[in-house]
C-alpha cells in the first residue's frame, strides 16, 4: 500500500512538472509569435517609449548614381546590393562617420581646389577619405599619408621620402601627386572608376584582371575582396558626406572641424634644432609637428639646399616668458630665416 502511495504520488509530481514545462512553453511562443519578449509589468511604459524612440533600419539607397560622371549599375543587383553594404557599416559606424565628416570640412576645400586645377573629378577627394580616414597613418604595406602613396609612386611623382623628410604627409605635395598618378591610371585605363580601382590594386594587376576576364568594366570583374568593396566605399562616403541628413546623421556647424590658417617661413638651410626653432617662432614644438608632419625628425637636414615652407600658427602660442634664454636676434640668424621673412609671412 505504501508503495502505490509513493508510486501515485511521484507519478503525480511528474504529471505537474509535465504541465508547468508545457504552459512556459506555451507562454513564451505566444510571445515570440506576437514579435515581442515578455518584460517586467514596473518596466513595460520604459519599454513601449524605447521602442517607439528607437529604431534601427536599412536605409534608402538612391534611384541612380555616378562616380565622377560615369554611370553606376545599381539595376545590377550585385552592385546595388554591394553599395547597400558600404552604406550600412558606414552609416551604423555613427563615432566613426560623425569624425569624418567633421575632418572633411577642415580638409576637403584643399583638396578640392587642387583636383580642380588638375582636371580631376571631385569625386576623388572620397577616394582620399576612404584610403586614410584623412589621418596620416601608414599602411602594413608602407603606403603612408591621407592619400596612403607607396615611396617608389611617391617619388616617381617628384616627392621627397628620406628619413628625414616625407613629404606624403604635405597634404598639398601629395595631393599634386595623387592627381599625377590619378590622370596616369585614367590615361592607361579610359574609365575613372578603374582608375579608382587600379589606384588601389596597382596598375599591373588591373592590367591582368581586364585582360584575364576579357572585361571593361569595373562592375562586372571578379577581383579580390578589398579592391571589389573599393570603389563601393567611396560611393558610400559621397552618398553619406554629400547629405548626412538623408542617412541620419546631424551635425552642427558649430561642431565641425574648421580649416586651419597658417603663415609660411621660407627654408633652404640646415636647421639644426627644431625645439629652438619652434621657440623663435613663438610657437611649440608640439604646433611645429602637427602643421608640419612631412618633417619626421628632430632636425632639417638640407645640404643640398633645397627650398621648404615651413607652416605656422598665425599668431604665437607660447606662453610670455617663454623664449627666454635664446640669444638676442635669433629670429634673423637662426640658419635658414631671412630676416625679412622671419615673421612677415602672410597667411594662406
């Protein structure tokens, strides 16, 4: 008897657990069916607020498009949805976009005005947005500077690239030499958007690709993955850059990064200690490196006296007092300042 009653009452307990498990279960798809996830009853106006302020959703991409005057396929659902791609990791990336579009109003009417004088299409001053984030960084490969040209490209387009000097990081020599290089690969290739792309895989391997696939167009090759999002990257920044709004993202004027204005000191000597250098300008040395990153170290060798422009601040940052120390009139003698140049640079 005692064992039937323990037999009936573990059957029973048994029953109950079966029953409980199936009602959660029931519970919990009916919410899933109904798209929603069960939230605390105090926490349900918090939630139903969330979500009507917040959404996340694809966005819109346009009926048509074109990279420097030449049509994009978006009816070719591979590059629409290539395109759609770019625009998304860009566009949800929000700290990323947000600190581009703020360098590219401090950056880009450089740029603009020297493509211009060039005859290269505008839209190429994304290229150099996509290839640095407009920061002077070096690559893996050692390419270098906002517009990330290789030493050899870089030299065969006039630029100096020593240890001492490089001037892929002179925004405007090196945006003369991307504009070089750029008609070059239009030139050899008939298409700016396999210039794009060839600025990017080189000439040689554009060359294989086209002759290989027996293809002209950039839309239609099969290249490797870097060069295919590549020129769908710079579409990206142009849609994005071109009208933020449209993507979501809203920045104050106020909040950009304004174009910095400077004065020009002529150079074509040795300066042997760029610290007393930055001192006699009345600026810091910290001002010195960040107007003039092409200069690498602590001196500016020049026995081959070439002539260099070196940029300042307008006005003098250094705190009073701070040039105490330096020999009387070392403004005209410090080698390579004329004294009539000295201090008497206009701005740009």
């Amino acid at each position: 008897m005692k064992k039937n009653a323990k037999l009936f009452h573990a059957g029973f307990f048994a029953f109950n657990c079966i029953l409980l498990t199936y009602g959660l279960y029931r519970q919990h798809g009916s919410a899933r069916a109904q798209g929603s996830i069960p939230v605390p009853v105090q926490d349900s106006a918090y939630h139903q607020k969330f979500l009507e302020g917040y959404q996340i959703m694809p966005p819109a991409l346009p009926g048509k498009l074109d990279f420097a005057g030449e049509a994009v396929p978006l009816d070719f659902y591979l590059c629409r949805e290539r395109l759609d791609r770019e625009v998304m990791v860009n566009i949800f990336w929000q700290s990323n976009q947000l600190l581009l579009l703020k360098r590219a109003n401090r950056y880009f009417p450089e740029i603009e005005s020297i493509l211009k004088e060039y005859g290269v299409p505008e839209d190429f001053k994304y290229l150099c947005l996509i290839e640095s984030g407009m920061m002077n960084v070096v690559s893996p490969a050692g390419a270098a500077g906002f517009w990330q040209l290789m030493p050899g490209t870089a030299r065969d387009h006039g630029l100096e690239v020593n240890a001492h000097i490089d001037e892929r990081y002179n925004l405007e020599k090196a945006t003369r030499a991307a504009c070089e290089y750029i008609l070059l690969l239009h030139e050899r290739f008939g298409s700016w958007t396999l210039a794009a792309a060839a600025y990017n895989t080189g000439q040689s391997n554009m060359d294989y690709h086209l002759r290989t696939q027996s293809v002209t167009d950039y839309y239609q090759l099969y290249l490797p993955e870097e060069t295919s999002r590549y020129v769908y990257r710079i579409l990206a920044e142009k849609l994005i850059v071109g009208n933020p709004e449209h993507y979501g993202l809203h920045i104050r004027p106020q909040d950009l990064y304004p174009p910095l204005q400077e004065r020009k000191i002529k150079v074509d000597t040795t300066i042997n200690d760029l610290f007393a250098f930055a001192r006699q300008q009345g600026v810091t040395y910290q001002m010195l490196k960040l107007y003039n990153p092409w200069i690498r170290g602590k001196t500016l060798p020049d026995k081959s006296r070439r002539t260099y422009y070196i940029a300042l601040p307008p006005e003098a940052s250094l705190p009073s007092g701070a040039t105490e120390g330096l020999p009387s009139g070392s403004i005209e003698t410090l080698p390579g300042i004329p004294a009539s140049q000295a201090l008497s640079d206009s701005l740009r």
